[in-house]
C-alpha cells in the first residue's frame, strides 16, 4: 500500500505513545514526507510558540516510496518550526534510518512537549518505550549509536541522534542518522534536544507492500533505473561526488570566499573533486571509495580518510578510521568561505559536524563571518581563548569545530549562528544569511536565479528547494528566471514529498516521478496532480511563516550582495537584482505585493 | 552447466537494492528484513560487504536436515528448502560453517538463497554489477584476469 496508513505520536512530557491512522485525504493532498508533514505540522501547533519551547512539535516523515525498490528510497524528512529563522524547517536525510522507520509500519513520527528528563525513543516494530538517556546525554553521535545497538544487543537498528551541540541548543544543531547521513539545516537537532530527546533507535521488519499493481511498480522501477544507470550527470555524481560543482563554481566565479567578499578561492583546486582522489606528498589519497543511501543506484556519497600524519590527528588514533568526507557544500563551508585550502583540516572539520551533530553549511558560514569581525578587529584574540580567527587558518577551523561542537569557550558564541554573533558583535550587515539561515555554496550576484531561490525559500537561505542553476550558468542577468525559480521550487516541493532524492532529477523529470507514485499508490496521480501538490505544499508552509510573524521585509539579502558588485568571474560587477525580481515573483506565485497568498490562490489550492 | 553467485565487495555501494529485490521476489514485499543475502558494513562505510548462500556441492545444511526439506535443483544446483517438509527444527542453520541459512520465526521454516530458480533478482539489480551470476566452474575469471593484468604491468 506504499503508505503504511499509521503514524506514531509521542507526548514527551506526559510519557504517551500512541498509533493513529494516517488521515488519507491529507495524503491525497499533500503525498507524504516534506508536503504532509507540513500539513500535519500546521495542524498540530501554534506558529507563533518559540522554537525551543515545549510548543513546538518535531515531525520525522517518510514518503509512499519511501523503502521500496524506487531508486534513492531511503528519505526522510524532519519537520518542525526553526530556532535559527522562526520560520518553518525542513530537512531530509538519506542514509538508513528513513526506510527503517517505514519498515516499522510508520509514515511519520510526532513529537510533541519536552520530556522531564533526557530520553531516547526505542521503536521495534509495534514495540515502542521512552527511555531514560542518563548514560549518552552527553555523548557523541557516534558513541550513542555504538551504545544503542550494544545495549539493545540489535546490530541491525538504525539510529537517528544529536549531539552534545543540539542538547545545547546550537542553533544550526542538527540530527544525523547512520553516522554521517544528516537532516542537516535549519536547527532541527536543537529542537529535538530542547524536548530533551537524544536518540531514535528504530528497528523495523514489518516492510514495505505495494498492493496497488507490484509488476507496474516493479516496470516502472526497471525503466526509471535504467535511465539514471545511461544518464551523464548520474555518472559523475557517482564518480566525483558533489564536489565536482566546486571547479565549476570557481571556473564560473560564484565559488563563496572569505565571507562572500570573493567569488573565487586561490586554493580552489586544493579542495575540490580531484584533490580527494590525488595522492599528497606523502602518497596519502582522502577519497576511499563512494556509499550509496538507502535504495540509491546514484551513491554520491564519499567515504574519506585523513592523512595520519596532519596535525588534527596526529595523536588521536580514535579520528585514523574512514568516515563521510567532503562533499561540494562541506568543501565550500569548511574550505573556501573560511579561506581554507588544507584537504585534511576540512575532512576533519567535516568528520566532527558528523560527530557532534552540526550543520557544516550554517557552522563554515558563521565561522567565515567570526573571520570577518576577528580581521576587522571587532573580535579580539581574548574573545575566542586565543585562536589566531584569520581566514586560511585551518587551525582556528578545527578548533572551532570541536568547540561548538562540544560547546565550549567561543564555541559558545560560533553555535549562534552569523546573525545572532554579528549582531552581538556590532557588525549585523557580516551576516550572511537569509530569514537567519546560512547562505550554501553559491554566490547570489553571480547566480541570479539562485539568489532569488535563497530569498524565497521557505526555511531561509537554500540551494535546495529550487533549481534555476542551467539558466544561471547559461546567463549572468537576472531576467526570464522568476519563473524556472517558482516552477521547480513547486516541483521539488512535490519531489522531496516523495521519499526520493532530488539528486535523481539529474535523469528524471516531474513525469517519472509521478509515474513511480501513480503506479505505487492509490488513485490517479498525474504529473498536474504531483506539481499541484507540491504547489500547495510551497503555500502552506509560506501560510505557516506569515502566521510565525515573518513578513515580506524577511525576503531579502544582505547589503554587501545588494550593493557591492562582484569582484571577478564571469558575472564581474553584478549585484543581486532582487527588486526587479521579487515582484514578478510575487505576481507569478499568485500573491500580493505584499506577499501574502491572495485568498483566489488559497482557494484554488484548497487552502481557504 | 551451472552457475553461480560472484560477489565483489569493492564494487558494492550497499545500496541494498539486492535485498530488496531478494524479499520481493520470495515474500512480495520490500523488507531487507526477509532477505536472503546481506550487505555489512564495516568502518562507518569504509567497506560494504554482500553476503549469501553459495551453494556448498557437499551442503552441511542439506546433510544436516533430519526430515529431508533441503534438496538440490538438479538444474541450477541451488541448495532449495521445501517449507511444506521443514519443520523448523534449525540444525540447518547449526550446520551451515557460513551462516547463510536463518530461521524465520514468522513462517516456523528456515529459509536460504535458491538462486531465485536461475535467474536471481539481487544480481538482476545490482547497479553496480558487485553482485553477478556467472559460470559456476569460472567465478575466478574477472579476478584472475586482472590478477594477470597487475602481473604483467
């Protein structure tokens, strides 16, 4: 039946668990992962509570595809209102642990209230508790995954966990499943550790049916396969990971360096794809091999290793084993935007994002902005305990990583994020950030579509939820690139509602998603229905952000891409044209110049 | 003749199609739960690893069962459990040096690798071809050709 038709619902304060029906209507509306959870969230809280309050509810939500044989099935989405924006969060994940808690029998876990003491959730099949976390509050992600599924003598459980950063409310913390796959922005592990929640085990063996037409299905699956195995792009996501975007970035001059003041990094080529496949001095080579996620015939993903003899672990045997490196937005965050050219420093910084449960996009870009105020003097050496905060200095990267990973020293003031530590430190205009979210690996003055997907995007700054990045590369203007933006950030509302990953669309359009669900699931599912679902999906959680108190005023960027053209690249002397593009934007989305839905196009999606 | 199962662990991604594909094909459903061959994982994905029956010619299994349930398919050489004759009393599984015989407690039966009848769906998906189904007299031939390339380099 592809959905399992049952959601899981835990009140962390009163200690209940309960099983409730999945209400169907919704997921005729809305699909399933990112678009229902959206519905359910609105549903379930006020938008206006504070996201570390016990009011805000935290949603884990799978997709109809979610654990089936449709290439990259292994997401999940977590859903819930952000500490780092107050606007709506929503992160996927690959990994495991999705799939798990679809075979467990469950579309979507809620969490609700904040548990009187440190918990973890341990689900097996029909079987859930909450139970006491006194023995890994504390602790890593990595050591609580080791505990969990020694304690639970179940090496097979899947674990989804935060750590000692989102038990402190770092404000990017995040929540990482299967070591080094994560639900990575927008702060959702320190809402899950404000409800005192550390860990989900999940162990799942019930499965996933397709009771509507198995061997449609299984055509479907055969023929959408085949494309992504014969598809270019497919083939050097799996070669060179997504780091191969950082020689195009740098070539195109829009690769963010030194807080966004430069489009280009002299250190580019020490970084990118083909330095992790490049034996250094001593005939060290980073990359091991690639790992796929759940049900992925893509497998992007990159296990690295580190170089024994580089000073972050020289004497610490416990960092010698292999381990998530570098891909394009980690590369970016940990390299470039810091002025970072060491391979090594970043892989580590990245192995301790994992470690600790951090955002690597949101922790790279403050630190680049704590470079900035260090270099102009508004942040002194007594400040950060006497780290030497310059940009290129891959001491004062790794070091910073450990400390708001563990929360200490500067670290303290590193986890708040660049709006909150450039305002603390007099210089707000540093931070670069939309709605208070991190901008990625892309520079919006260079990348004009992509600058107004940043501003419009519903949980702040993302190079996620839209894809203009053909026309931007075709075209340094800013005209004619409204409505790619409006279009595929509709379209991969609908994608991410799917269980599927977005990397697929590198072979796949909105029709060969639709024919996997149609075939899945109930009903007739056309590729209109698909889009207007995820149509709905983009106005619900801009519903749900105006109602949390954000306003047209919230969609905008920083002055220095406003005002200050770009330096070099191809798009040199450009600023971001957001005043000429916002409105058209406005009028494309069916909303005022206000911003607001008008109440004809919240009656048409059926949202009145 | 015969073939069989070739596994090459550099190759695997642990996708975990295979296991899909293995349940659905023997239980109608996707739950690497009830597959029959296992990827592992080891050093946080460093090395990921299938594993499955591999159709010993002298089974410990197939001699172990007290009621007969394990014969061989004469004509793909599979080591197949009848489930109407399996009374689930698992000395198969003590038997089997690999492990690659389980007790499925939902259906009282042990179940293995049958090789899908010839035409084994985990090798089918693979995608990244870590799993294939060649003659069973040269499943060192890829191996040794590259062994002989290296030689010879």
């Amino acid at each position: 039946m592809s959905w399992q038709r049952k959601i899981l619902r835990v009140d962390l304060t009163k200690g209940e668990i309960t099983q409730e029906p999945l209400n169907m209507e919704w997921a005729n509306e809305y699909i399933g992962e990112r678009g229902l959870a959206t519905k359910y969230l609105w549903e379930n809280m006020d938008p206006t509570v504070d996201a570390m309050s016990p009011g805000n509810v935290l949603i884990f939500a799978t997709g109809p595809l979610t654990g089936t044989m449709a290439s990259t099935s292994g997401r999940y989405a977590v859903v819930t209102k952000g500490p780092l924006t107050g606007a709506i969060a929503c992160s996927n994940s690959g990994g495991k642990f999705g799939a798990e808690l679809k075979f467990a029998g469950y579309d979507m876990l809620i969490l609700e209230g904040k548990s009187p003491a440190p918990v973890y959730l341990h689900i097996n099949n029909g079987e859930v508790e909450i139970r006491p976390a006194d023995q890994i509050w504390g602790s890593t992600v990595w050591n609580t995954e080791e505990w969990l599924k020694s304690h639970h003598q179940d090496p097979q459980m899947k674990v989804a966990s935060i750590g000692i950063a989102g038990e402190n409310g770092v404000r990017y913390a995040c929540v990482v499943n299967d070591l080094h796959r994560a639900a990575g922005r927008s702060g959702v592990g320190a809402v899950m550790g404000s409800k005192n929640l550390k860990a989900i085990a999940v162990r799942g063996t019930v499965g996933v049916k397709i009771d509507k037409d198995p061997k449609a299905f299984m055509d479907v699956v055969k023929d959408t396969h085949q494309m992504l195995a014969d598809n270019a792009g497919r083939k050097g996501l799996t070669k060179y990971g997504t780091n191969a975007m950082l020689t195009s970035m740098q070539k195109f001059g829009g690769l963010p360096t030194h807080n966004f003041q430069e489009v280009q990094f002299e250190g580019a080529d020490k970084i990118d794809a083909r330095a992790m496949m490049k034996p250094n001095d001593s005939g060290h080579v980073n990359l091991i091999t690639n790992k796929a996620c759940f049900g992925c015939t893509i497998a992007c993903g990159r296990i690295a290793h580190i170089d024994k003899d580089h000073f972050t672990i020289v004497n610490r045997k416990e960092y010698w084993h292999a381990s998530g490196g570098l891909e394009y937005e980690t590369a970016f965050a940990l390299g470039s935007v810091c002025g970072i050219d060491d391979i090594d420093a970043a892989t580590f910084a990245g192995y301790l994002m994992n470690e600790h449960g951090m955002d690597p996009i949101s922790f790279g870009v403050t630190l680049a902005c704590a470079m900035e105020l260090y270099e102009k003097g508004a942040i002194t050496k007594e400040d950060t305990g006497g780290v030497e905060l310059k940009f290129g200095n891959p001491e004062a990267l790794t070091i910073m990583a450990e400390k708001t990973g563990t929360y200490e020293g500067f670290g303290q003031d590193i986890g708040l994020g660049s709006k909150r530590l450039a305002e603390k430190y007099g210089h707000p205009e540093l931070a670069m950030v939309v709605k208070g979210q991190e901008f990625a690996g892309y520079d919006s003055r260079a990348l004009q579509g992509m600058g107004l997907g940043y501003v419009t995007s519903n949980r702040g700054a993302c190079h996620l939820k839209h894809d203009v990045f053909a026309e931007d590369m075709e075209d340094t203007g800013h005209t004619g690139k409204a409505k790619p933006c409006k279009d595929s950030q509709d379209n991969i509302a609908a994608i991410d509602s799917t269980g599927l990953c977005i990397f697929t669309t590198a072979a796949w359009g909105l029709g060969d998603f639709a024919r996997q669900i149609n075939a899945a699931c109930e009903g007739d599912w056309s590729e209109d229905r698909v889009r207007e679902c995820g149509e709905r999906t983009w106005n619900l959680e801009r519903q749900f952000n105006l109602k949390a108190g954000l306003t047209k005023a919230d969609d905008t960027l920083p002055k220095r891409l406003l005002e200050d053209p770009v330096p070099t690249g191809t798009a040199k002397g450009n600023v971001h044209a957001l005043d000429k593009m916002l409105p058209e934007y406005y009028e494309l989305r069916g909303w005022g110049d206000d911003g607001v839905p008008t109440p004809d196009t919240l009656k048409r999606l059926g949202l009145s | 003749m015969h073939k069989a199962l070739v596994i090459d662990p550099d190759k695997c991604t642990s996708c975990l199609q295979c296991e899909m594909a293995c349940s659905f094909e023997h239980e109608g459903v996707f739950n690497p739960a009830k597959s029959r061959i296992k990827i592992f994982e080891f050093e946080h994905g460093k090395r990921s690893i299938p594993y499955t029956c591999t159709q010993c010619a002298e089974a410990w299994c197939m001699h172990a069962c007290p009621v007969e349930a394990i014969t061989v398919n004469l004509s793909t050489g599979a080591k197949e459990v009848n489930p109407d004759v399996c009374v689930g009393c698992k000395v198969c599984t003590i038997a089997c040096p690999f492990g690659t015989v389980n007790y499925e407690s939902d259906s009282g039966k042990v179940a293995k690798c049958d090789l899908c009848g010839g035409d084994p769906q985990c090798a089918e998906v693979c995608p990244t071809d870590a799993i294939t189904y060649v003659e069973a007299d040269w499943t060192g031939y890829d191996k040794m050709r590259d062994s002989a390339v290296r030689a010879h380099s």
